[in-house]
C-alpha cells in the first residue's frame, strides 16, 4: 500500500499492522525532512497526539535518539532521527494546540529537548493520568494497554538495539503500537477523569513536568537533597556536599558522561565528611582511587576548601535527624494526614505529596520557617490538615 501527500511530492510506504482479528493499523517509516514535513501536515488537525521515542543511554549523560514515533487516528510515522533533522514543521506540531500523549515521559522530554530543542506541549502523561484513577502511579504501559484495552503487546523489543539499520519489522511494529494504543489507552481515561472531575489535576500536573524539564541547570542545585543521609553532615560538610553536587552535575552534562563515570553521589558524600585539604588527604578516603584524584582532585579540594571559607551566615541549615522525636512525630502527623486523603480519594499517597516533600515541610517547621505553599488541587486537599496536624503534633 502507498499513501502519497500530493503537497508535499511525496509517495510513503505504510504497512499494516493487526490489533487484533478484527481490526488493524498502519505505520510509515520516514527518514528524509521532506517525508517528516509530509507526515506533520497529515496531522496537522488532530486534536490528540501520540508520542514516544526510542533511545540508547548506556555511556552518555543525554539520551541518543534512536527513533521517534507519532501517531493520530490510524497511521504512526517512525522516524530515524539517525538520518531525519527535526524540521520546523516537526516543532511546530510538538507545540500546537494539540494535547500531546507520552506514557513515564521524564526520559522522552530530554530526547525531544535533545532532538527537536523544544518540549511537547500541551502534555498528558498517561502514567500519571493513570495515579490520579486510583492505581499504581508506576504502571507499566504494557499493563495500562491490558488494563484498558484488554490486549497484550509483544514484549520481546522492549530492550533490542535501536540503533541498527535497518530496523526489523518486528521492530517497527513494536514501536508504532506504543503509540497506536496510547491513543485508545487516554480516550478511555478521559472520560473517567472528566467523571471524577480531576482533569484540571492532571492537567496541573503534567503543565509541572513540562516546567522541570526546561530547568535542568537549575535543578542542579537541588540534587544533594536526594541523599538520604544529609541529617549526618554539619552545615560546613553539607555546604561541600551541595557544591559538589553541582559541579558534578555540570560537568556530566558539558562532558556528556553517566554521572557514575565521573563520580557517583556516594563518594561525593564520603568526601564531604572527611573535608580533604589537600590530594594525599583526599586518597586516605575510602573508594576514591587514584586516577579520580589525579583528573578530578584539584576540582574537588578546590569546592572543599570553598565550604570551609564559606561565612557561617550562609551555610545551609542542619538537616535534621529523622530518628529524633520532634521530627519523627511531625512526620508520621503529615503522612498520616496524606494517607488519609488518598484513601479517600483513591489515589496513591505519593501522589499526594512524596515523602521528600514531607520531610521538607517538618523540616521547615523545626527550623521556624514559613511553610511552603501547596498549589493548586494540593493546596484544597491538604493544607489545612496539615497546618493542624503539625500544630496538635508540637504540643
């Protein structure tokens, strides 16, 4: 079969692929800018847009494209980001009118920041279409696609080589059902969200994620809150382990390596403790081998010695110790308050707010300071419950 784009002069090959005994879909394999510009304009009208991408990230810090999919309606378009530029076409449909859907987006954002330098907008993610229907928040797209369509998809490409050319037809076909069926997957989702009246909430959600991907940079300053042993470090060894962190971070991404290639949270966190002044003292600490001291010492010492000289009026707060009373009480009121709302809701705690967001509230009302706001759905939902629940917890 042919389906040839009179405006665009050009003839595509699709091919079938079937659903089920009943029914069937198509897809396009495009590798030129003329075939891509061909296949936004088809799309062009849609009101929903599927996506998805294929991608390798074993030696890298930012995904390689390997393929990107789309589809609306009938027909997916694979296309070779090996031999196919992002066109201005392309850009456009990522941030037209169009609802754009991706399943556990986080690593598809970067391919599409990476690739096409802009994000799809506006977003559905149905993982998290899914969390706000009372399931799983982590659900897997092949149990989605089960869940609600009763199919089951093929699982055997799920980690083959994306990189090769040519791509097997089990290949081909593998990637355009995850778009085919992410159309199905939201049409039915949507009418539960709109029943249940929490189309505004996941619109609010996914608008955030959208926010998140385009601040990498300054998401970087954030990243040493993710270790879970902060509350061990006095303000001074915190001071280096945040500023090791972000060099860290920078340097992976302008170096384009894993982080672990370089150096892992670990050992940055050893070294924060220990407070090295010097490349021998730097040597003595445990993990750290000789060829990280000879390219990375000088960086290190050198943020070390920028927290020692830092002024006591800067230093960060001492994280507490969540195995101390006062934090342990103000914690179990919040996510008591937390599991409470999301029983009632049905929707996972964690949806709710994660266990770092508490940690960061109690931390905030141990050391006297205004707590962060709750936006939006959040904010109906939990505020005042936990303004109370804190204020009974510190009598």
């Amino acid at each position: 079969m042919l389906i040839i784009n009179a405006s665009a002069d050009a003839v595509v090959p699709t091919r079938k692929i079937a659903l089920s005994s009943s029914t069937s879909a198509l897809y396009q394999w495009i590798d030129s800018a003329e075939a891509l510009d061909a296949a936004c304009e088809q799309v062009s009208g849609a009101s929903v847009i599927a996506l998805d991408t294929e991608f390798f990230r074993e030696n890298t810090f930012f995904p390689i494209p390997a393929l990107i999919q789309f589809a609306s309606h009938e027909v997916a378009y694979l296309v070779d980001p090996l031999s196919t530029p992002c066109t201005n076409a392309f850009k456009a449909l990522l941030q037209n009118s169009a609802v754009k859907l991706l399943h556990a987006c986080s690593e598809d954002l970067e391919v599409f920041q990476r690739w096409a330098g802009v994000l799809p907008t506006p977003l559905v993610d149905t993982q998290v279409a899914q969390a706000f229907l009372g399931e799983n928040p982590g659900m897997g797209y092949q149990k989605l696609v089960e869940h609600w369509v009763g199919e089951t998809l093929p699982k055997e490409e799920t980690r083959s080589n994306w990189l090769e050319r040519p791509l097997t037809s089990s290949q081909c076909e593998y990637a355009a059902l995850d778009v085919i069926y992410l159309l199905k997957v939201w049409q039915l989702q949507a009418e539960k969200l709109d029943a249940l009246g929490r189309r505004e909430w996941l619109d609010s959600e996914c608008a955030s994620l959208i926010e998140q991907a385009g601040r990498s940079v300054e998401n970087d300053g954030q990243w040493y809150t993710r270790q879970r042993q902060l509350w061990r470090l006095t303000p001074r060894q915190l001071e280096a382990y945040r500023l090791m962190t972000i060099w860290r971070e920078g340097e992976t991404r302008r170096r384009d390596l894993p982080r672990n290639w370089l150096v892992s949270d670990k050992l940055l966190f050893v070294v924060a403790e220990k407070m090295p002044k010097n490349r021998y003292e730097l040597a003595e600490v445990e993990g750290i081998k000789p060829p990280l001291v000879k390219k990375e010492g000088d960086a290190l010492l050198a943020l070390v010695k920028q927290a020692q000289h830092c002024p006591e009026s800067d230093l960060p707060a001492r994280w507490p110790d969540p195995m101390q009373p006062a934090f342990k009480r103000r914690f179990k009121a919040i996510k008591g308050v937390v599991a409470e709302k999301a029983a009632a809701l049905n929707i996972a705690p964690e949806m709710l707010l994660r266990r770092r967001d508490i940690e960061a509230l109690v931390m905030q009302r141990l050391a006297h300071q205004p707590l962060q706001e709750l936006s939006g759905w959040r904010d109906t939902c939990l505020t005042q419950a936990i303004h109370q629940a804190l204020e009974e917890s510190s009598l």
